[in-house]
C-alpha cells in the first residue's frame, strides 16, 4: 500500500509513532504527490493519476503549501483507491424533515453545547459532525451529555443553562519519588502486537502497560491537579530569599530552564518559604524522623538532618539552615552566634552566666539582646 501524501514527513499531521509503526507495516509513503485523476479500465480502477508538488510559502500562513509542478504528471499503478483527504457532514441527507436544522459556518451541526440539543426540538447532535475533526473522547463526552439530556427531554424536565460545575470525588495521595528516581525514570515503550499478525488483522496493536510499568508511570506524574503551576515556589525562592534552588522549567514560564529536580539539594536551605507560599499543598516541608525534608507533589527536593537545641531539646533545623540564618544575622544578635541553642537555651545560658559572674542582666557587661 503507498499513500500519496502532496506535502513532506515533517507537515504530517500524525504522530511520529504513527507513522514509523506504518512504515514498519510495509506502507510506503509518496511524498510531495498530489493525486488528480483515477484511471480506469473495463470498469476497474488501473492506477492513479498524480502530479509532483513543491512546498512554497504562502502569505498569511506557516504552513508550507504543496504547488503542483507544471508537467510532472505520472501514473501509479493501483488496484484500489481509498481517498481519505479529510472529512465533512453530508448535509443533504440531513435536510429530508429536519427542516429547522441549523449549521455553523464549519456545515457541523449548530448545537447548544449544555445539552447537545439542535435546533430541530428533540434532535440531538455530538461527536465530530458537531466539533468537526476531533477525538474518541470528546465525541464520548458529547454522547453522555446528549444522553442525559435526552432522558430530561424524554421526561419534560427543563435542560439546564450552565454546563455542569466539576466535582472533586476525592484526591489521590501523592507517591514519594527521590527526585534522582524522577529524573531517570523514561516513559515505557508500548509493547506491540507483532509485526506479521499486525499486517493481517484488524486487531488491537497496541497490547497496553504491564502493571509494573503502569506504576512506573504513575512515578512519572508530575501531578498538575495539586501543582496548579502558579510559579510562586520559584518566585519566593529566587528572588525572595535570594537562594534560587529551584529549578524548575515547567513551571517558570519567565525564565525558562532544563528542570532538575536534583539541582534543589545541592543549595536548598530548608527555610521552608516555598512551600509557606505555595496556594495547593503541593510544595510541602516536614519533619520527619529527626530530618526535615522538602517535597514537590511527592517529588523529594531536599531532606537534611535536624539539629536540637543542646539544653532543651527544641528542634533548630538542619546545618545548612542555621549557617544561612547566622550569617544573615552575623551583626544583628549574639545569640544566633551559637548554633547549637534555640534563642530560649540561648537567653538561659545567657542568664546562668551573668548569674555565674554576678552581674545583673541588662547592667553594665551584658549586651541587649534583639529580637
Ligand atoms: C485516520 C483517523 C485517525 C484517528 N485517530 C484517532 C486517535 O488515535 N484517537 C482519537 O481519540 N481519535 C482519533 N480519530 C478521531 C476519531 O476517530 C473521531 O473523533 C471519532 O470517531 C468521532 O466519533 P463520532 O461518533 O462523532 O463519529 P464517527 O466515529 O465517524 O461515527 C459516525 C457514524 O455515523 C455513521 N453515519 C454517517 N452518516 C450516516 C447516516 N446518514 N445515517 C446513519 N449513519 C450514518 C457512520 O457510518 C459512522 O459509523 C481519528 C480519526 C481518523 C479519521
Ligand atoms: S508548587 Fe505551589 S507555589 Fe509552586 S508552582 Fe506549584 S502550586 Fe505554585
Ligand atoms: S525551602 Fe529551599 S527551595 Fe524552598 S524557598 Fe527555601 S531554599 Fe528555596
């Protein structure tokens, strides 16, 4: 089988897979072909009729337009034709008693999108006749709308105004992912139906994940129904606390870069600003098991250990953060000077001192303390 295609492989409107899994198939692809005439002989089809086109720029369009070639004409010889140049509603089979019909510019039927009711009462209308060229699923969709609305019509109950609000029925939980795991993970391959029963068969080629790779995938997500992409994580960190750990390309439409979800550990402090900001839940920080760690929608950005304080046992934060506040602070507070005392071990230590030299606190030798 050869399709006769009048533009290149790079103006194919079909998925790259699409096209290699034909070619694996043995379909052949004539390019740059446009097709005019189909030849026959004793009322059989013989060949097909066809000119070279070459790709010209048209005004107005980014498109790349096929201009047939003066005298390139040639004949492919053929014994079937399928013509499959598009598609469009056959309007006059339509019209016998539907009267009322209205059509868009488009010739799909004109259609209130709530209720897929045309305007012929009692005629309903979904899938690619109303939307043109669309999917399995939009077509679905449009079918479970006219089917709800038919059974109102059915029943004389009023058809509603305003498409249906979504509901949430529940959230699903986040999986924990080390962000090294999310950025190795690859999307499986599809395993096939092979390649000899594919050419012979109508049946289903591609024969679906195994469970295993199912989750795998799911690994994969980067869970856009929690991350509402708002950016604000990144905004905060970069150029609020002037840390910039955040490296994440697909939410950072300003300042595009490769996301790295493994760039966070290397100079994340733990402050915990992004996820303070964040609207959704999605960037979160925790405590957990004597560390603290930073998760995007379940992605593992940063964990650290955790400090306590040396009298009584209050929890600091991690190393890296208490470094960062002590040097902000360096000239500010002689309390943040030790690391290892909360500002309350701090003022008891403080104070045990004074007590020790007998000084009175906030008498001369002693330093206000600021807070
Ligand atoms: C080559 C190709 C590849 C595609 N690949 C995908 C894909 O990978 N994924 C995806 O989601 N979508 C894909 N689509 C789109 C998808 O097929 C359509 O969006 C979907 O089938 C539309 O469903 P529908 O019910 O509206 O129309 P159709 O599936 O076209 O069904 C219309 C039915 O009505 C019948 N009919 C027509 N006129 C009359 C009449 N007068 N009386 C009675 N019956 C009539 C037709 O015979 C047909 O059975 C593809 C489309 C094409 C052409
Ligand atoms: S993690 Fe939160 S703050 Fe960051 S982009 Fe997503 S929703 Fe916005
Ligand atoms: S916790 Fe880390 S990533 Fe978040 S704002 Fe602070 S330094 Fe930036």
């Amino acid at each position: 089988m050869t399709v006769a295609y009048r533009r290149t492989h790079n103006e194919m409107p079909a998925d790259v897979e699409e096209v290699e899994q034909a070619e694996e198939e043995g379909i052949r692809f004539s390019f740059l072909t446009v097709p005019v005439e189909v030849v026959g002989e004793n009322g059989h089809v013989r060949g097909l009729k066809c000119l070279r086109a070459e790709l010209v720029k048209r005004e107005g369009s980014d498109r790349m337009s096929p201009r047939p070639v003066e005298g390139s004409d040639f004949i492919m010889d053929v014994d079937a034709v399928i013509v499959a140049i598009g598609q469009r509603v056959d309007v006059d089979c339509m019209t016998d008693g539907l009267c009322d019909l209205k059509w868009t510019r488009r010739t799909t039927f004109d259609v209130n999108m709530v209720s897929m009711e045309t305007s012929e009462p009692g005629v309903f209308a979904g899938g690619d006749a109303v939307t043109g060229p669309a999917t399995v699923v939009e077509a679905i969709g449009a079918g479970k709308r006219a089917a709800e609305a038919i059974d109102r019509y059915l029943s004389g109950m009023p058809q509603p105004k305003m498409p249906p609000v979504p509901v949430r029925r529940r959230r699903v939980e986040q999986l924990t992912v080390p962000a090294t795991t999310k950025m190795a993970l690859k999307r499986p391959e599809m395993p096939l139906l092979n390649l000899d029963r594919r050419r012979v068969t109508f049946q289903q080629v591609e024969l679906g994940y195994s469970e295993n790779q199912v989750r795998e995938e799911a690994r994969r997500c980067l869970r856009c129904d929690v991350c509402m992409r708002c950016g604000k994580c990144v905004e905060v960190c970069r150029d609020k606390m002037g840390v910039d750990a955040l490296q994440l390309g697909y939410l950072d439409f300003d300042h595009p870069v490769a996301t790295d979800f493994r760039h966070t550990e290397d100079v994340c402090i733990l402050c915990g600003a992004c996820a303070t900001n964040c609207p959704n839940d999605a960037m979160r920080i925790a405590d957990v098991d004597g560390e603290r760690i930073l998760s995007l929608c379940g992605t593992i950005l940063n964990r650290q250990k955790l400090q306590y304080c040396r009298e009584c046992g209050a929890v600091l934060g991690p190393a890296k953060y208490l470094d960062f506040v002590r040097n902000r602070t360096r000239n500010m507070t002689r309390l943040t000077g030790d690391r290892d005392l909360c500002e309350k071990g701090a003022r008891q230590k403080e104070a045990a001192k004074l007590q020790t030299e007998g000084a009175v606190p906030g008498g001369p030798g002693t330093q206000p303390t600021r807070r």
